[in-house]
C-alpha cells in the first residue's frame, strides 16, 4: 500500500485497484480507518477523535490531490506524495 503522507505519527495510503467510492487510509498508533474523499467521512475502523480531526484538515486542504492519486492508483502508476498538515 503506497505512502502518500506522513505527520503527526500518522500514515496516510492508498490502495492499487481499491473499491468504491473514492477513499484514503489512514494509520495512527495500530488503529487504522478508511476515509471517503468525496464527504470526508469515515467509511471503515476508527480513530482517535483528536487524530481524526487533524486527518480531516489535512485531507479537506488536499482533496484534489487525493482524487488525482485515487485516479492514478486504479491505472497502477505511481502515485504522488501530498504535502503534510505540519
């Protein structure tokens, strides 16, 4: 699973040929959750509410650029590293 982003101890991927809809990984501390990039939403696992409120900021300056990697996953090319929250 490609790393796109790292901060804060979280790890933000994405999966090569992944399901609908649209969405990213993120890991923190051995728990991990799935996040739709169209609403922003938890759509699997679970974090810390704290660590879930840094990966949502991070994820609503980047959206586009999530959506681009998302698209290029499914045409497995390498995808690109987004910058960090911090």
């Amino acid at each position: 699973m490609p790393e796109i982003c790292r901060f804060l101890g979280i790890v933000i991927s994405m999966y090569y040929k992944e399901h609908l809809p649209p969405h990213f990984h993120a890991k923190y501390a051995g728990k991990r959750a799935a996040f739709s990039i169209n609403d922003l939403k938890i759509i699997e696992g679970g974090l810390p509410k704290r660590i879930i409120s840094f990966v949502l900021e991070w994820a609503f300056d980047h959206r586009e650029e999530l959506l681009e990697d998302w698209k290029l996953a499914h045409k497995h090319e390498e995808l690109k590293k987004i910058k960090p929250l911090i």
